[in-house]
C-alpha cells in the first residue's frame, strides 16, 4: 500500500517538495533523481546532501535542514476503507520517502490497528519501481510476489513496479486516464477510482483466494 496520493496528502511542503520547487529541472526528474539517491539512505549526512545538491543542481549552502516532516492528512473514508482491507488481508505501506520526512510513529498512530507494518525506502534502502523494494516485503512474510497485491496512485512506481515484480496492482485513479491500457488486459491490473473502491477490490480477490 502507497501511502502520499493513496491514503492521504502531506499537510505541506516536505524535504522533497522542497528539493523539488527548489531544482532547475523538470519536476518529474528531479524526483527520479531523488528516488535514485536521497530516498534510499537511512540518514542525512553532509556527504549525501552535498550529492544531492550537486545531482539536482541546487547549492549546498541552501539545503533546506531540520524540516520536520509533514502530517498526513488522510482523504475522507481512508479510515473505514483500511478497515474493511485489514479484515480480509495483512495491510502494510511501501512508500518513497527520505529519512526526515518518513514518520513511522506517527502514521502508526494514525493508521493503527488496520496497517501492522511500514516499509519507507529510506529503511529498506529500495525505492519502487525498483522491484528489490516490493520483494522485501514479500520476503518479510515470506511469501511469493504473487501473493502480494499493492494498491497506489503513481503509475509508473507503483503500478509498473508492481508489475515488473511479480505482483498484483490496484491504480487509484483519482478520475484519470490509464496511462498503458496493456498492463490491464496482460497483468490484471484493476483500476479503482479511489480507497473505497480499492479495499472493495481487496475484498473480493481475497474472498477468491481462499475458494
């Protein structure tokens, strides 16, 4: 399960925001980028903001330092839909982020006793779509990929990701488009217009499972 996009929203601009307003470049690579570095380390080190700096072009002198990390706000009906999710399957979140905006403890609080683990990339060291990312919870349960069902709202981080590992995928579309109506007809991908949708979704394909 994603969480920025799928579950909620930051309540304002974190470390990556930030990086991302700050960069010359194309928003989108600038994020790519980031994903490649900055999202995968455990902590924030002079060395890794000066590599930072110099890949996204931004001077080091204005890293922006000690942002707390955002808030989540949760969209209205997370809360029943990961309800209704955690009664028909273990739910845990995947998600990108760096080490000074994930806040484990307090999407625990928010999101107990339905989502029982998170696995922030700057933790597992892996960022989706990178396939390693979505096969070490897999291998935390100790099950096949094909035994997971990850449900988010980037495309190409978590639905390809997804799919290139071996998963399954749910799209929360938000009322966009499919962006490669193939991995639909191909992988079974399923498309929801929102987490209500979704967890109905995960329902139904855990109801089949155990058949």
């Amino acid at each position: 399960m994603d969480v920025g996009g799928t579950l909620g929203t930051a309540d304002g601009p974190g470390l990556t925001m930030r990086l991302v307003a700050a960069s010359p470049f194309p928003p989108a690579r600038t994020r790519e980028i980031l994903r490649s570095s900055l999202h995968t380390r455990p902590a924030l080190t002079d060395a890794l903001v000066s590599e930072v700096c110099d890949a996204i072009q931004v001077p080091t002198e204005t890293f922006p330092r000690n942002v707390p990390p955002a808030p989540l706000s949760l969209y209205p009906g997370t809360t029943e839909a990961l309800r209704r999710m955690s009664a028909a399957a273990t739910v845990v979140t995947l998600s990108n982020v760096t080490c000074v905006d994930a806040d484990t403890d307090g999407l625990h609080t928010l999101l107990s006793p339905w989502v029982s683990d998170f696995f922030p990339s700057c933790r597992i060291g892996y960022t989706k779509p990178d396939p390693r990312a979505f096969r070490v919870v897999t291998e935390h349960f100790g099950t096949e990929p094909s035994g997971l069902i990850h449900v988010g709202d980037d495309w190409a981080c978590d639905i390809v990701g997804a799919v290139e590992a071996g998963a399954r995928a749910v799209w929360i579309s938000h009322g966009r488009q499919v962006p490669d109506d193939s991995l639909l007809v191909d992988h079974g991908v399923l498309v929801a217009g929102d987490l209500a949708a979704a967890a109905t979704y995960i329902q139904h394909l855990a109801a089949r499972s155990a058949t």
